[in-house]
C-alpha cells in the first residue's frame, strides 16, 4: 500500500529520492518523509503529513543532501495520519527503516521491548521493526545480519529498506509478500516498489523475491534467498520509458486513462488472435494441455477486478458453456471452500500485488497447479506464481480509480472464453463474430469520447447529491457495479447497484425526488424488462439517466427519464463499451465536485496490506 524507495550512490540521492516519491505517490499519500546520512555521517530526516508537495515545499526550507538515503509515502494503516506516525522512522539516532507491509505480531514486539527499555514515539507497527533491527546491531555490529534476525521474528507482510550512521554507502533491502525492486545504475544502486519510480536514473531492475535479502553497497550487490544462500537474480530491461507516467494534455490520470484506451485495446489484441482465433500460447508455457483439461472455472479477484470477473462469469456460462464461480478474494482464503476436478483457477489484479488475491493463490496452490493471473505487471508476484498468465498489456495505471486496467481485463477474458469455449462447443464461426466485435471497440469507444459533454452535462447535475442507485441486468448489472463504485471512490457520493429486477424487493422503497437512478441498457434480451423496471422507478416520482444502445427506442419514458444513446454494438461486448461512459460521468462528477480525483481520500492504487 505505502511507496518507499531508497538509494546508495556517489551524488546526491535527495532529488532521486523525492522524485521516486512523487512517481509512488498513488500508492499511499497520508504522509511522507526522507531521511539521507549527510557528510557528517549524521542522520538527517524530513516528515510532513499530507502528499509530497508538503515534504517537498519543506525540503526547500530545509536542505538534506547525502548519498545514503531511503523515502516513504504512506497510506495509513496502524495510527492516523500524523507526522510521529510518517516514515522514515529512526531508533537511536542510528537505524534508519521505511516499510511497507503490516508486521502482524507489533503487539508483542511492542510489548517485549518496551520491557527492554525502548522508547517508542509513534503508533505504527513499524516501530518495532526498527527496534528490532537495532537491538540486533548491537549484538552482531553488522547490519545485513542485524537486518537477517529480526526478519525472522515478524510476522506478516513486509518490504524494508534499512541503512544506519554505523554503516555508511551500504543499504539493505528485503521483501515478503510486498513488492520491491532494485534498479541498478552505475555505481549506484536504488530500492522501490514499483520500477515507475526509478525510471528516471535507470531501466535495469532486479525483482526480488519471497524472503530474499539484498546487501546493496555503491560497488556490489549480493542477494540472499531465504534460506540464506547467495543467488543470482536476473537483470530486466524495462520498456517503459521515463515520460509513461506522465498526464501529459491532460488534467488528470483518471482522465488520460479514459481515453487510452482504444489503444490498449488494440494492444492486447495483438500477436494474440489470427484469423479472428485466439492462440493458445497467449496464455503462456504449456496452456494448451492446461486448457484442455478444463470443466470449470474459479475466478478470484477484489474491487474492479472482481467485477471483470462477474462478468466473465456470464460469458463462460452462456457462450463457453463451462460453470464458473467468482469470489472476493479477501472472503476465499478464511473459509472452507471445495475445488472441483479440473477447475481452472483465474485470479485477476491490475498490479498483481493485491495482497488478499496473492494470499488465495498461495492458498489455492497447495490443492492445484491449474492457475492463470490476468495482470498488467509481468513482473508481479500474481504472474511469477501462476502456472499460466495473460498479461492485458494496459500499460501503467496512475489513477487510483481503475479504467483502462477493467477494460482490458475483460477483453482478456474474452480471450479465455473463447479458448475455453472452442473446447466446449463453441462454434468457430461464432468466436470469429466476438473478435470482430472487439475489434470495432476502439471505434466506438472513440464515438463515447467525443461525446463527453454531454455526459458532463448530466454529471453537473449531480453536484449536490449524496447518494444514487445505478441498474443493469444480465451483463451489465456487474457494469452498474462498477459504475457505482467509480462514484464512490471519486467523488464521495454513496451509490449502490442492483440488478434491476431486484428494485421491487426492497430498494425500491428508497427510490423518491431526490435518489437518482443511472441506468444500462443494451440490446440483449433483457430491454423490455428494464425499460418497465424504469417506469416502475418513475412511477414513485424518482429520476433516470439512461445510457442505452442507441437501437433501442426509449424516447417514450417521459420527461423524468433522461437518455443518452450509445453506439450499438453485439450484447456480449457491450460490458466492455457502456463501462466507458460510466467512467466519464464519474469523473465529470468528481471534477464538478472539486474532489481529488486521482487521489481520492482514504484510498491507495495498490492495496499490498489485507
């Protein structure tokens, strides 16, 4: 959840540090800090609660120079944003830690060492891994063994970067269930949890792994696994290039992810389908034995993704014939759960670092060896852990809330879907009508675009509301899921979504003047039924806004009932198409309401703590 980043070189590493800050800031912005060892060998250390513009604005008053150095922005878990609670945090003017992660066992740590006389200034469970450490240091007078001990005391999920006064040009690094990477320069070397961060000083990185330990000095690197032995971790080139991260034109992330994505719908396409078929290699070493092996499908996510699941959930049923079941990934894990013969378990995560997703395939795991991640990072934990992985190829995502990353996720499992379905029955010629259906979206999608002032218009009318109810049936009720919850995180407003049957069994009691109704409507079956669950919403005098195919003849609802057309298209890729306008009404929304749209409070883009 938090961002830290540090750095061992020759020069100044301030600037290094703050910059790979303001690139971790969607990761967690309650706080942030710095702290450098200056030429003096002295710890010097900078906290401000709130985003990093305060610690910056603070820098220029007060200057830290060093060539040591680690950084954090933090998204609060244990103790309210403040800045005792901020991170960097320091035991004994002589052990520097910033973490991310939660140590599960503080309580007890807590506990031990204030019996042993350590003074603690904060609330945060980190404090005690920097006790720790430096109860550690005192004994073996080195830090990479003080660093190894106390490891092996915490319980829960960590990444660490650690330097102290004693040890100067010498940082050490080290990772457990939270992501971390070195980049590696020339004479110099970087920590980060995420390569974004780092990309300005290098494109080389090393990804650690579960339980390794790295002892980084300007000079060397040695890298230690968890059962203490010496490794080699591959070097990666990255492909993303220092302006990736850019908004560019436009005035916000959420905004600039919007409207990439036809592009990043053509991307996943490519390479993948020939002859309007999907290639079974898309899914990686050894898909093709895998998938034929498959009766049924598991499908584990959280939040948006959870969604992209929903929906697939109706596209296997009824175009791959093949059972599905989806669940929240943070329930899966702690209940008692029984796996069919031969089920293919899909877990699906923008960073594949969501901690609750990570844990049910570990779980998962120990029962089979059929798992496929649905990411956009190669290089997350969720993909090196899965047997098969199908990377959506969204291309970074800033914006907390997520756009581009549900979209191509569905696309992704569309591919699966069809996959699967070719094994099912599923009719040659009908998977060819999907993927030339998909690949009319970038069109559409552009049409939806170019409409956005109009959907502005409507969001201006949402200002001053605190709640809404959003209805879709079949496909589209997880995409009034989504819609809701876009709301939500944006903009404040409570929203809650229904399929729309659903209305007259007990919502419907809340609908009146002022509780408006969004609502989908695509040409699939179900219009006749939602067109009178509308009426049935104006007759008890409340107030629609329809998004519906623009095939679909709505007009005669009356003045209460708003209706804005979209381009038709096929039932089954209308998930993917009407999620577009949806997202644009939310952020019109959020914008008209002068909410942080890309930082919206109390949230964090990738939710590494459970």
């Amino acid at each position: 959840m938090c961002g830290i980043v540090g750095a061992v070189a020759e020069r100044n590493v301030t600037p290094i540090l703050l910059e790979g800050l303001r690139r971790l800031e969607y990761r967690g912005y309650d706080s942030a800090g710095i702290a450098v060892l200056d030429e003096e060998n002295c710890i010097s250390r900078v906290r401000r609660v709130g985003k990093v513009k305060e610690l910056s604005d603070a820098l220029k008053e007060t200057e830290v120079r060093g060539s040591l150095g680690v950084a954090h922005t933090r998204w609060a878990t244990h103790g309210e944003p403040s800045e005792k609670n901020a991170h960097p945090h320091i035991c004994n003017q002589s052990v520097v830690i910033v973490h991310n992660g939660i140590i599960e066992n503080h309580s007890e740590l807590r506990t031990t060492q204030s019996e042993a006389g350590f003074h603690f200034t904060s609330e945060t469970d980190t404090e005690v891994a920097v006790h720790q450490i430096e109860h550690y240091l005192k004994q073996q007078g080195d830090l990479l063994e003080a660093v190894k001990q106390a490891v092996s005391d915490f319980e829960g999920a960590y990444a660490l970067g650690v330097i102290s006064n004693t040890e100067n040009h010498r940082l050490i690094a080290t990772r457990r269930g939270s992501p971390l990477v070195i980049g590696v320069g020339f004479g110099e070397y970087f920590i980060a949890s995420d390569a974004a961060a780092l990309l300005p000083v290098t494109r080389r990185f090393i990804y650690l792994e579960e339980g390794d330990i790295a002892d980084i000095r300007t000079d060397s690197l040695v890298i230690y696994n968890d059962e203490g032995l010496v490794v080699e971790r591959e070097i990666k080139e990255s492909e993303l290039s220092a302006d990736a991260t850019a908004k560019g034109e436009y005035r916000h992330y959420m905004l600039k992810e919007i409207h990439e994505q036809p592009a990043r719908l053509i991307d996943i396409l490519e390479g993948r389908i020939i002859d309007d078929l999907v290639l079974d290699t898309a899914f990686g070493t050894g898909a093709e034995k895998i998938l034929d092996r498959v009766k049924a499908v598991q499908i584990i996510a959280c939040g948006t993704s959870y969604h992209a699941g929903l929906v697939a959930r109706y596209w296997l049923e009824a175009v791959a014939g093949i059972p599905c079941r989806v669940e929240v990934a943070s329930e899966y894990r702690y209940r008692k759960t029984v796996l069919m013969d031969d089920t293919l378990v899909v877990t699906i995560s923008q960073s594949g670092e969501t901690a609750d997703t990570l844990a049910a395939l570990r779980e998962i795991k120990q029962k089979t060896d059929m798992t496929l991640a649905i990411c956009n990072v190669p290089e997350s934990s969720l993909v090196r852990e899965s047997q098969l992985q199908l990377m959506t190829r969204a291309g970074p995502e800033i914006g907390v809330a997520s756009t581009k990353a549900f979209t191509t996720q569905l696309i992704a499992l569309l591919m699966l879907v069809v996959a699967l379905g070719r094994r099912h029955g599923l009719a040659e010629a009908d998977s060819k009508i999907l993927f030339q259906q998909a690949r009319t979206l970038p069109i559409l999608i552009e049409q939806i675009l170019n409409n956005s002032p109009a959907i502005e218009s409507w969001a201006e009318e949402f200002t001053d509301l605190d709640n809404a109810i959003f209805i879709g049936r079949g496909t589209l009720f997880p995409i009034a899921l989504e819609g809701a919850l876009k709301l939500k995180e944006i903009s404040y407003i409570h929203a809650d979504a229904y399929p729309a049957g659903e209305l007259k069994h007990g919502p419907i009691a809340l609908i009146d003047q002022d509780l408006p109704t969004i609502a989908i409507a695509s040409k699939d079956g179900y219009e006749g039924k939602i067109k009178s669950n509308i009426q049935e919403i104006l007759a008890r005098n409340g107030e629609v806004y329809l998004f519906a195919d623009e095939r679909l003849d709505m007009e005669d609802l009356g003045e209460s009932c708003h209706v804005m057309k979209v381009p038709a298209i096929d039932a089954e890729l209308a998930p993917v198409l009407f999620s577009v306008p949806l997202q644009l009404f939310s952020y019109f929304v959020a914008v008209h309401k002068g909410t942080d749209v890309d930082q919206p409070r109390n949230l964090a883009k990738s939710v590494t703590v459970e």
